[in-house]
C-alpha cells in the first residue's frame, strides 16, 4: 500500500530541454519544473519515513524505503544527498542480510554516482561509507554484479576527479576492493580498457568519416562548372 501510493512514476515533464545534471539550485529547479512540488513532497515523506522506520521491526517497510529513496534521488540538491547518504547507511546496518543480495547492485550504482559527484563532500560522504563493514557484506552478497560498477567509477575518480582528499579516499577503498577479490578486480580492469579501446577506435572511424565526407564535399565543388556572368556595354 505505501508503496503504490508513494513511489507512483512521475508525468514527463513539459520542458524536455530542460535536464536534471544543468539545475544546480533548487529553486531554480523549482520554478521550472512543473512535477518538483510532487517531488518535494515525496523526499519530504521519505526522510520522514527513514528518520522514524525501524528496519528490525519493519524489514519489508525498510527495503520499500530504500528502493523509495533510491528512485527520487535529490541530484539537484548536495545537501540532502550527503543527508540520504548516510540514511542509507543506517538502513543497511539493520536491514535482514536476506535483503542484501536485491539491494546491493542498485545502492552500489547510487553509492558509485555519488563518489563520482563533483561536489567533494557529496563524493567523501559516498566514500566514507565504505568502511561500514555491513555494507561492505552487502555488497560482497553480489560481487561479480557489484564490481564492474564500482572498479569502474574508482577508476574515473583516481583519473578525472578535481579533489586531491577524494582522490586520496578512493585509493584507500580501492586498496580494500582489490583485497577482497584481487582476480575480480583485474578482470574488471582488462574490461575497462578493453571498452575504452573500442571506444577510442570508434572515434577514429568516426573521424575518418567525416574527414572521407568534407574531401567528397571539397570534390564536388570544385567539380562544378563555374557561371559566368555577361555584363553588356
């Protein structure tokens, strides 16, 4: 019942120019966007909801909420993430480890986005969380689903990211990954560069594309008979 009521999908927007990754203040977000007061309501009810659940006594209620959570992510807002964040970490300290396996590849993807976040107490947050060794089960229960999604955003953390604390961060959580499954974690390596290999000889076949098609366009320019105009005397 909670579920239906309160995770219900949204109606598309009417401004489709618009997308979440370009809002980086909330009223701005607001003041756009015709479903933020039905998304308000619903981050409103799911911090209530996470703040007050006891997952001991209400383990179905605690996955619904983290699935909840999960779904109406505040991407726009820094502070309420570095909030959920941690809510999810409490949930995950109490929820039946039964739960672990379902939940795990969704609240990695999440976890991963956020250390990956440009804004550094977001991306620490998202790191610390690591050392919650309940979470590190959970995402143990799911490994082989789990580690291609995280390797994969500790590697553009060590290679992109601005800050020198999340950098220092993600070295030490990668440390503990590769401790947990070195052979895994290699795999998870080759298949990184092998996908950024494709992708590199994608874009020189690309390249040439363009280049074959401004000679053919050049060509046909040049090919073409020139007008003259008469001007009498």
């Amino acid at each position: 019942m909670i579920s239906a009521n309160l995770f219900q999908p949204l109606p598309p927007s009417n401004n489709n120019a618009i997308t979440a990754d370009l809002l980086e203040d909330e009223e701005f977000a607001s003041a756009l966007s015709p479903t933020w007061p039905h998304l308000q309501l619903v981050y409103d009810i799911l911090l209530r909801l996470v703040l007050n659940v006891d997952p001991k006594k209400e383990p179905m209620l605690g996955g619904i909420v983290v699935r909840g959570v999960l779904r109406y992510w505040p991407i726009t807002n820094c502070h309420k993430e570095v909030l959920l964040i941690g809510e999810l970490e409490e949930l995950v300290d109490n929820i039946d480890p039964d739960h672990y396996r379902k939940l795990a590849l969704p609240l990695c993807t999440q976890i991963t986005r956020c250390l990956n976040s440009w804004n550094s107490q977001v991306a620490e947050r998202a790191l610390y969380i690591w050392n919650n060794e309940q979470f590190v089960k959970m995402a143990n229960s799911a490994i082989e689903e789990v580690f291609p999604v995280v390797v994969e955003g500790m590697e553009k953390n060590l290679k992109w990211h601005w800050s020198q604390s999340v950098k220092q961060l993600t070295e030490n959580v990668k440390a503990m990954l590769e401790e947990m499954d070195p052979s895994l974690y290699e795999k998870c390596l080759q298949e990184i560069g092998h996908k950024e290999y494709l992708a590199q000889q994608e874009e020189v076949k690309r390249k040439k594309r363009w280049e074959r098609i401004e000679l053919e366009a050049a060509k046909s320019q040049f090919l073409q008979p020139q007008k003259f105009i008469c001007v009498s005397h």
